[in-house]
C-alpha cells in the first residue's frame, strides 16, 4: 500500500474545509432555490473528502463507510428537495426564497432587509442590434375566429 | 506554533479570498459597472486560490502531484463560481466539475469505489437538477433573484470566520512524537502508528477509550491484513460494510424508501378543494 503521511492527509483537509465553507456562503447569500440545493450538496462534498483522507491516513475503511451513507442522505435530499421546489414554484411562480419567509415562528418579527429591485444589479444590454425578422406590412387584417382555439379542438 | 510567514500567507488568502468573493457575488455595488467589479472579484480570488495552493505538500510522485493540483484548484473554482454564477445553467456545470475533481481525488486517496459511485450518483442528480433549471428558472440569468444576493457582506464574513478558524486549526497541527520517543522514520511506521493510540496514552484495559480504540482496530475494518498486505478495494471495503457497519446499511436502504415515499406525498398534484365541494370519502376500504 502507497504511503499516505500527514501532509497528504493536511492537504485533503484543507481542500475539504474549502468547499464546505464556499458551500455555505452559496447556501446563505443565493436566493435562488436551486443553487441553494447545489451549495448544499457542495459542503457534503467537503465533509466527504475530509473523511475518505481520515480514512487512507488511519488505514481503516470507516471513513469510506461514512461517505457511502452521506452519499445515500445526499440522494434521499436531493429527491426531497427537488419535490419541494417544484411545489414552491407552482404556488409563486418564481424561485425566490425570500418570497417564503412567512414559513418562520409566528412570533418571530420579519427580517427586514431591501428587495430585490434595489439590490439586483443591472444587466448587461445585448451586444449588436437585436435582430428581428423584418415583415412586409400586411394589407387587411384577417378576420379572428370568434371561438377560442381550445374549443375548436374538435 | 506558526511560522510568521505562514500566518501572513493565511491572512491573505482569507482577505483576498472574502474580497474576491464578496465583489463576486452577484450584486448592486454602487454604480460601478457588473462586468468590471465581476473580474476585479475574479483576480483578487484567484490571487487567494493560488496562495491557497502553497499551502499544499505535493504527494511523492510527479504524476500523482500533477494530478492533485489540477483536481484540487478544479474543486476550489468550482466551488467558487458555481456559488457566483448568474446563470442557474452555469451553477449546474460548474457544480459537476466540483463533482468529477472531488471523485478524483477519492481515486487519489484510494478510494475507487467511491470516485465511481460519487460520479454516478451526482451524475444524474445533476441531469435531474439541469431538467429542473430548464423547466423553471428564467434563462440568462436575468431573473432578478439571480442577480441579488442575500445581505453579501455578512454572508462572506461569517463564511470566511468559519474558513479561518479551520484554516487556522489545521495549520497549527503538528504530528505527535512517537510515544516511545523514538523519531517516526518511514511512513509506513506513521499509517499504523494510530493503532498504538490506545496503549501511547496508557489507558487502563476497561477504560471507555480503550474499548473504542480497540474496535476502530478490529481486523475487518483494517485497510490490510494481519501480514501487512493491502486486502483487495473492493472486497475490503464490501467486508468492513456488511460486518460491522449492517445496521448502517439496512438504515440507509430504509432512508431512501421513505425519502421515496416522502417526495412521492410531496410531488404528487392534488386537486384543491373550494367550499362548496363534497367532502372527500375517507378511504376505510383498502
């Protein structure tokens, strides 16, 4: 078996302790649902790495042990969360987790914080003219069929 | 303790690191323009990344330390911008980079079978994700949401506290001398040296300690047998699983039937009810 010293144990450590941190600054700052979901799938990432080096270095297998169960946990999430996504979006029609913080204690006071308009910053125009097809101008408007389509579905 | 040198090269990778990110999380700064606060964010946490990387020993081989950076600055970037991309798409791919270099390194690491099942798992947690993001999100990014993160300043610092203060723990950590008091020569000396834990600090025959020490050295859950030899990947690993970790796995297999179940009463349309409507029958004949 390859040698596994501390420094190589050290190295692991400090990558894992890496993404487990830029998870949960994604998992905090993000409003967006779905990359909240990926950053908390990211600072699982972390831990497992943190634990397959613990495991290599004491030369037993239980740190690979416990990622397989942080693979199932992070399985059993991901259905989860995405289920909830999804109804979240059907109620508001948006991804936006600010818009659910009436889910909090009845007794606890809103966290006042700006909206979105006022933080968004602005985006970048198109590069180039917005290209358009270009029609020729119609003589007579044609007469509309007066059922909606739906119903002449016949 | 530390190296003066060390802990100036540490602070810089955090400020610049906290810095970086801050300016590029997506989010009004005033008047300047996105795209120039974006790539000042983007040098600044670069500069930290590779500061962070000499902090890295690179492994003996040449090959096996090629390989280490590439897949831990992969990791470290991608991390750090699936967490600042406007776009959900870009989250999402950046995300499975994170995936495909963390499995690399678990095959660095010795860990096959994880470095397969983590690409397979994530795989399609990521195509079911991308499915999500194509059917919901607004594309470009141009959702309002996607462009203004949630009280940047705060978030970036208690995240790059909590960074520090790991940072800071592992770099203090020095190897414990060998308690016979003999220098650890080779490195085979230090893989099994925490098998003598139990009797380097003396501890009595029935002291808790002890006892638990003492299963973490059980032979099944050894990396090698009793002369010595690496116990083949994945029969080790299928040995250690089935034996002392059963309930383990007989508790996962039921994790994920009820989080099928859950997700199932979770996702499935129900018709809403408006007064006026018959009260629905209670199903008493299954």
């Amino acid at each position: 078996m390859t040698p596994f010293p501390f420094e190589l144990l050290m190295n692991y450590l400090l990558v894992g302790a890496a993404l487990m941190a830029l998870g949960m600054l994604g998992f905090l700052s993000r409003r967006n649902l779905i990359v909240m979901f990926l950053s908390a799938e990211m600072m699982l990432q972390g831990t497992a790495l943190t634990l397959v080096g613990f495991g290599r270095y004491h030369g037993n297998w239980t740190g690979q042990i416990f990622t397989i169960v942080i693979l199932t946990v992070a399985a059993c999430e991901a259905s989860v969360a995405l289920a909830l996504i999804l109804i979240l979006f059907k109620r508001r029609s948006s991804l936006d987790v600010t818009l659910w913080n009436e889910l909090r204690e009845s007794t606890q006071a809103p966290f006042e914080e700006p909206t979105v308009e006022e933080e968004a910053e602005s985006v970048a125009p198109a590069l180039g003219p917005e290209s358009y097809p270009h029609l020729t101008r119609a003589g007579l408007e044609p007469a509309h069929p007066t059922s909606p389509w739906i119903e002449r579905r016949k | 303790m530390l190296e003066k040198r060390d802990l100036i090269l540490a602070i810089a990778v955090i400020v610049l690191g906290a810095t970086g990110t801050y300016l590029m999380l997506p989010h009004r700064h005033g008047s300047a323009k996105p795209r120039r606060v974006h790539l000042i964010g983007a040098v600044l946490a670069g500069l930290a990344l590779l500061l962070f990387a000499t902090f890295w020993r690179a492994p003996a081989s040449a090959i096996s330390s090629l390989f280490f950076y590439a897949f831990s600055l992969a990791a470290v970037a991608g991390g750090l911008l699936t967490i600042t991309s406007r776009n959900p798409i870009h989250s999402a791919l950046w995300f499975a980079s994170v995936v495909l270099s963390t499995s690399g390194l678990f095959l660095l690491a010795g860990a096959q079978f994880l470095a397969a099942g983590t690409v397979i798992v994530y795989a399609g947690a990521i195509i079911v994700t991308f499915l999500f993001v194509i059917m919901l999100a607004q594309m470009e990014g141009r959702a309002p949401y996607d462009r203004a993160a949630r009280a940047p300043g705060r978030a970036t610092f208690s995240c790059f506290l909590l960074f520090w203060a790991l940072f800071y723990a592992l770099l203090i950590v020095r190897v414990a001398p060998h308690p016979k008091g003999v220098a650890i020569d080779t490195d085979n000396e230090r893989l099994v040296r925490s098998g003598e834990i139990a009797s380097s600090y003396g501890l009595k025959a029935d002291h808790p300690a002890r006892l638990i020490s003492e299963l973490a050295r059980r032979d099944t859950l050894r990396m090698d047998d009793i002369s010595k030899r690496p116990k083949p990947h994945v029969a080790g690993l299928g040995e250690a699983l089935y034996t002392e970790h059963l309930i383990s796995v007989e508790l996962a297999g039921t994790l994920l039937f009820v989080a099928l179940i859950g997700a199932l009463a979770i996702a499935t349309p129900k018709l809403p009810i408006r007064p006026g409507d018959p009260r629905p029958q209670p199903l008493t004949k299954l």
